[in-house]
C-alpha cells in the first residue's frame, strides 16, 4: 500500500489529486459529461423512494377528493421551486467571472450570505441525515417482508411470522459503509441508474398489484372523507401526518445544484436541468397518483402505513419478494444520494481547517485481489463510517416508518423547498419589493409555511404515540 502526502505537493499535483479541494479547483478536476438522461437518473434515484410507499396510507386518511390534490400540490410546489434554484447555478462574479454554485448551501451563502447559508447548512444536512435514517428503516423493513411473504406462502397467512428490526438495519448499515466509500457524485452515475430502474420497477409493481385487486374486488373501496376514526380528534391527528408524509415523498430541492454541477455544457446547465426535472417531477407524480390511488381503492379502510411491507398483497408472494428486493436495491444508492453531499461538505470543510494534516489530506493507493485500484484516505474511512452508524442507531431507537418520515417531510419542507429558493431567485433576478412577481412569491411562501407547520404538528403527536405505545 503506497502513501502520498498530498498536503506538501505542488499545486499542479494537488489539482490532480483525489482529494476533497477548493471549488475553483473541482472545477478544473472534474471533467462534466453528464446528459439529461443521467440527471433524470439522479432525481428519480432522490424522489422515488421511501416516500411513495406511504402515498396509499397517505390518500386513505385524506379521502378520494384531498387525497390526489394533495400529491398534484406539492407535486407543482416543488416544480416551480426547481425551477428557481436551477436558474442560482451560475453567478456572474465580479473579480473571477461566471461562478458555480456547487452546492444548494454554496448557492445560499453566494446570493443571501453567511447567516442565512448556516442556517440552511443545519437544514440541509439534517434533511440529508434524516434520510439515511429513513432509508434504513425501509429497507429493514422490505427485508422482513420477504422473509414474512415467505412464511406466510409456506404455512398459510395465520401464521406467526414475525421478525425483528435490527439485524437487518446493521447488514444495511455494513452494506453502506462500503458504498460509502464511492469518493463523489460523479463516480456513482453508474448507482444511480441502477437505482432508477429499480425504483421503476418496484413503482409499477405496487401499481400492477393495486390494480389487480381493486379488479380481483370487483369495487372500488374508500370514500370522499377518508378513513372514519374514533374521535374528530385523532382524524385530525392522521390527516396531518399524511400532509407531512406527502411532503417527505417530493422534494429534492437540496441536491438539485450537486445533480446539475455533472451535467456538461453546451446547452447551459440550468436549461438541460429544467427539462430533466419536469419529464422527473410528471413520471414520479403518475407513479405517485397510481400508488396512492389504487392503494387506496384496494384495501380502503384498511391501507396498510407501507402499501409494500404491510401485508395488503400476499400473492403472488414471489412479485412482493421482487418489489422489495427492489426496495432494498434502490435504497442503497438512494442513501448514497443524500449521503455524498453530506461527505462532501464535512470533508471540504475539515481539508480546507487542516491542511497540513496527514490524517485529513493523504491518500494511499490500495489494490484487492479481482478489484481495481482505489484510493483510500483516513478521514474518508472514519468519517463516513461513523456516519453510517449514527443513522443505523437512531433508526433503531425510531423504527416508525409513516411517523419518522412525516417528521422529517414536515420540518424541511418549507424551509428547504420554498423559503430558500424564493428568497434566492429575488436576489438573482432582481425582483423589486412589493411588486406583483414579489407579492405573488411570498404568498406562495406563507402558504407552504403553514402545509410545514401543520404537518409538523401532526407527525410529531405520531411519532410520540407510536414511541409510548412501544
């Protein structure tokens, strides 16, 4: 294993380095070949996830009128928030030229300054970490439904057939410790296709299964005001939730700029993003409405939290076996998504704090046998690794899945997905208080607001029963 001090190379070497540099020096490391296809890969790899699972609980506590509206309204939410932040990628500088904007937390910092770039840094990677943990929830849970779909197919559906949660959150956990050591997001293009097809699969077969039994009932279930509860109490309690997991099921506004920092040039960047994101934004709200839609319409009252893993479907058990293992296939590089940004920012930030630290700075070549060479680097090791654990531990104190992701979809919403990107694109475009583009931006602000506080509200009572009732 060979060693390399590049914190006391030249600066020729340090370009050419794998090491995490300075912006205006990724610019130059980087060669950018990415396309429109491939950026579609990386939203839909970010979107379809976790979040399309809960979208049949979601339209039952909703009803058939609520329900479908809901999923359009945040569907054309966080459209026109891309749309804002694409146009923040490149900034006219004034000493150096046009400027990139790496990162959704660069973006902030370039347009709004340092106050406002922490407070969306706490936002941003909470939001990132958050996701880790929810991915390691589902997948834990996909894995029991495979086991369970088993089970019940060999010894009948009244069958004891249960399993616990955290064995298979630390296999997770050991399987993201490797992926994690992929160096950026342009060597994962390769992940995120993969993860895109499965998502895709697993997508149409909860379709497919939700529109074989609504026909197998030979009716359509549910009603205009949802699932019917004890008290007007708790019906309010459970409408809440689901707006706070339909929240968590959309948006991806704070990986949009890493995702458009691969894509190559020309067309400029923002205009291949923008068309990327709308064909993403209308194949992943069809999925949705299918999901939500014929979830609801099969089992009604009785929509199971995950339309996958809670047993609505029990045949044929080997197309629930598949779906999951595609859940389980797609969550990896979904974590790896929402992980390397968090990567990337720690490591630039301890590099640029250290540079003289052979722990934070040299890389060694390493080479296993029937693997190509790589470059492994102590900080990376450690770090990502202890990153992993942490989001393993605390999915396996909170292994609620429709609470914890209605927590996380609630509390980053509106800061993340609105308030940033609107204040963002007044700066970039010039937009003169109190005029009617102005007017029209902040209403649509303080209405999301609300959908955040709200669904906040709701998720957390969630969260907290679910925990004493444990």
């Amino acid at each position: 294993m060979e060693g390399k001090n590049i914190s006391s190379s030249s600066p020729k070497a340090m370009e050419k380095s794998l090491e995490i540099c300075t912006d205006s020096q990724l610019q130059d490391v980087f060669k950018r070949t990415g396309t429109i296809w491939t950026a579609m890969a990386h939203i839909i790899t970010g979107v379809i996830g976790a979040g399309v699972l809960s979208l049949a609980w979601s339209t039952a506590q909703l009803g058939w009128v609520a329900g479908p509206l809901a999923i359009l309204a945040f569907a054309a939410i966080t459209q026109i928030s891309i749309l804002l932040v694409c146009d923040c990628y490149r900034s006219p500088h004034p000493a150096h030229g046009p400027t990139r904007n790496r990162s959704f937390i660069q973006a902030v910092d370039f347009f709004l300054g340092k106050k406002q770039q922490t407070i969306c840094g706490i936002f941003v990677l909470e939001s990132f970490y958050g996701c880790g943990i929810a991915y390691t929830i589902v997948t834990a849970s996909s894995v029991k439904a495979i086991l369970r779909s088993d089970c019940y197919h060999d010894n009948g559906r009244e069958s004891s057939c249960n399993y616990g949660n955290n064995m298979f959150m630390l296999l997770f956990g050991i399987t993201q410790i490797v992926v994690s050591q992929i160096p950026d997001f342009h060597n994962m293009t390769w992940l995120s296709v993969v993860a895109a097809i499965m998502s895709f699969t697993y997508a149409f077969i909860g379709v497919g299964l939700g529109f074989s039994t609504v026909v197998g009932n030979r009716k359509i279930k549910g009603s205009i005001g949802g699932i019917s509860t004890d008290t007007s109490a708790k019906k309010v309690w459970l409408v809440l939730q689901a707006i706070g997991d339909i929240a968590f099921s959309y948006p991806y506004t704070q990986i949009v700029l890493e995702i458009q920092d691969t894509l190559k040039s020309p067309p400029p960047e923002n205009r291949t993003m923008k068309k990327a994101t709308m064909a993403a934004i209308l194949i992943t709200t069809f999925f949705y409405l299918c999901c939500g839609c014929f979830g609801y319409a099969a089992f009604g009252d009785q929509t199971p939290g995950n339309l996958l893993t809670g047993f609505g479907f029990y045949e044929p058990y080997w197309l629930v076996d598949l779906a999951n293992a595609c859940i389980i296939l797609h969550l990896i590089g979904g974590y790896q998504v929402y992980s390397q940004p968090v990567f990337a920012f720690a490591e630039r930030w301890l590099t640029e704090k250290f540079p003289n630290s052979a722990f934070v700075n040299k890389f060694y070549t390493c080479k296993l046998p029937l693997l190509p060479a790589f470059q492994l680097n102590m900080l990376r090791l450690c770090f990502r690794t202890a990153y992993v654990i942490s989001t393993t531990g605390i999915a396996m104190i909170f292994p609620y899945f429709n609470q914890v992701l209605g927590v996380l979809g609630a509390l980053n919403f509106w800061p993340i997905a609105v308030y940033f990107p609107v204040e963002m694109y007044f700066v970039q475009s010039r937009t003169a208080a109190w005029s009617r583009k102005w007017l029209l931006l902040q209403g649509f602000s303080m209405f999301c607001l609300i959908l955040s506080v709200v669904g906040l509200i709701g998720s957390v009572q969630g969260l907290l029963t679910a925990k004493f009732r444990s």
